[in-house]
C-alpha cells in the first residue's frame, strides 16, 4: 500500500478484486468498472487491467478499474466511467489519491470519463487546474458520451405502452413465427453466436472485440448473474444474438446481430427477443433502466432502436491528470494525423478473432 499523507491506495491481486463483482452491486457503479467485465479487457491489444482501492486513513472510500495500455514505451491509464466512490463527501479525496497513482504509478496520463451519478467527483475534475478537459487517447474511447436509456415500469401492458407503434407492430409480427427464445451463458453457444457477429461484421463492413474477450465477461459474469447471451433460434439454428453485461442499475446491450432465415422480413425476432429481455430486466429483476445503447440518426440501427422510445442520457466529458501537459497535447496531434490507420491496422489484426 502507498501512503501520502491519510490518504493511501492499495492494488488489489486476483482474489480481492474478484468480490468486488459482489460489492459493486449495492453501488450505482457502471458494469464498465466491473471485474467481470475488465477481464473481458484483458485480451485487447497491449492491455491489461488493474485494480486500485481507495482509503482516508482506514476507511475505504473508492475503487477503480483501470485499463492499462501500453503504446510503444508509454503507459497509459483509462477509468471508464469511474471511479467508483463510495462517499460523495469524499470526492476532493479521490481526486488526490488518482494524482498519487498517476505520478506514483509512472502513467503518462490517466484518462477518466465518470459515471453520472460522481456530480460531485466532476465538480471537483472541473475546477482542479492541472487537470486538462479533453480526450488524449481518442483511438479507444471505451465508452460512448450518451445511452439509450428505457426507464422502470410496474406492468409488460406499461411497457408496451411505452413504445412507438413501430415497436409494438414488431413485436405482435415476431409473434406469427414459431421462433425459439433461450438465455445462455453456454461456451458452445457463445462460439456459434460469435459466428453469427462475424457474418453480421462481414456484412456491414464492421469488427466486433476478440471471441476470448467475450468468453471471459460471459464465464466470469454469468457467475453473479451479470450477464447473458440471449439468442432467437430458428430451426435450432441462431438467427439473433444479443450480448447483454449488468450491474446493479440495469442491463446493457453490448453487442448483437441478426442474420435472414426462413422467416419473412417483416417477422424479424429481433424486437420481440428485445422486448423479452427489456421485460426481465425492469418488471421481473425490477431494475431502474434497460440501456439499448446509443446509435445516431446516421446509422441504420437508429430507427430500430429508437422505435422502443429511449430516453437519451448524456455523460461527463473525459478528464485528464498529467505531469505532461504538452507532450499529451503533442500525442494527441500525432493520433489525430494517423488515427484512421491506425484503428484500420487494429482492426484488422485484433477485431473478429476466434
């Protein structure tokens, strides 16, 4: 453990971070800042993840996922959206333990975009003046600026309600198919669904993350029931997937697809095998939001998506602590003039790997 003054930080090995599966569930921390999901992590290019506790004195007040990246000889640190702190009170506090563990643990910088609910974490990032308010490492966000947000309601009849027309249309030409619904947390069928995001991405000219990446979230995830594989079968064949991760607020859909069959069209499962998962997580877990991802009116999901009638949520800004702040402004320049091929060259050695 480092001590500076009261306050200390602690890197946590294996067998501690793996209960914090368990306490980050009575928080309104994001899945982002979950273990399960950090190990999913931990097969992306030059990455790893480490785990950090928060104390004032004793008491424990923050925890912290953060991705480690390393570019060359600089050692990069991303808390995506986090920290977790515990004590709203204590938000100056977890300001100056992230300015020890940037210096101490030799980060050329330490990006942090919170969570929403830190108003007070952010005040504190807004003010600090050696803090930069930008984004130094634009070629892996990590997470989007806004979400897709369904709110809780009491009753299936409420939440149809709630939806567009379209939506509901969707779901009763879903129903005319004898289509079969399962949730999974199975590797033979996580290897099958991957096939399904392949052909998708071939399709649309898009990659998704490493198949091991997404065994890992699903074996360590589906052991405290934070995530899921959803699948629509056709003739016991895949036809849709859908990739949800949790945490103690809802569920979020991380990544999906849909290939033709048999079926007409206009009978696509897709909106009837979201609705299905939509009904779970707010009527029968009774949890606050579905999050069904943010998508642009520019992108062929939109209309998809916003047929469910989300409410968009909008998210801090990134934050950035460094001890240099004009070598970060010259990297970003750099990443800026070269960022398409980089994320060409990535993608097209890390995205669509079994």
């Amino acid at each position: 453990m480092r001590d500076a003054g009261n306050l200390t930080y602690k890197k946590l090995h294996a067998a501690e971070v793996e209960q914090w599966n368990l306490k980050l569930q009575n928080t309104s921390a994001s899945f982002f800042q979950y273990p399960y999901y950090g190990s999913g992590n931990e097969e992306l290019p030059h990455s790893s993840v480490v785990y950090y506790e928060f104390f004032d004195e004793s008491r424990l007040i923050a925890f912290a996922s953060c991705l480690c990246v390393r570019v060359w000889f600089i050692k990069i640190g991303l808390i995506i959206r986090g920290p977790v702190v515990l004590d709203s009170n204590t938000s100056a506090s977890v300001l100056e333990i992230l300015k020890k563990i940037q210096k101490q643990e030799n980060y050329f910088f330490l990006r942090i975009n919170p969570n929403i609910f830190d108003i007070e974490l952010v005040e504190e990032l807004k003010t600090v003046r050696k803090v930069l308010s930008l984004d130094p490492f634009p070629i892996y966000k990590g997470s989007q600026d806004r979400d897709f947000i369904i709110r809780r309601v009491d009753s299936e009849e409420e939440l149809l309600n709630h939806y567009k027309p379209r939506a509901r249309q969707n779901i009763r030409y879903g129903k005319e198919e004898n289509f079969e619904f399962i949730k999974t947390a199975d590797e033979r069928e996580a290897h099958d669904a991957y096939d399904i995001l392949i052909k998708v991405s071939e399709s649309k000219n898009f990659k998704f993350r490493p198949l091991n990446s997404y065994l890992n979230i699903l074996k360590n995830g589906s052991k405290y029931n934070l995530c899921h594989l959803y699948l629509a079968k056709e003739d016991g064949k895949i036809v849709n997937v859908a990739f949800i991760v949790k945490d103690g607020n809802g569920y979020t859909y991380l990544s999906g697809g849909l290939i033709s069959g048999r079926y007409k069209p206009r009978n696509s499962p897709s909106s009837l095998l979201h609705h299905q998962i939509i009904k779970e997580c707010l009527i029968d877990e009774k949890r606050s939001n579905y999050n069904i991802t943010y998508t642009g009116p520019e992108q062929p999901l939109f209309t998809f998506k916003s047929s469910f009638n989300p409410e968009e949520l909008h998210y801090p800004p990134y934050y950035t602590i460094t001890n240099h702040k004009w070598f970060v402004r010259i990297f970003l320049v750099l990443q800026q003039k070269f960022l398409p091929r980089i994320k060409k060259m990535t993608r097209m050695k890390y995205g669509n790997r079994k």
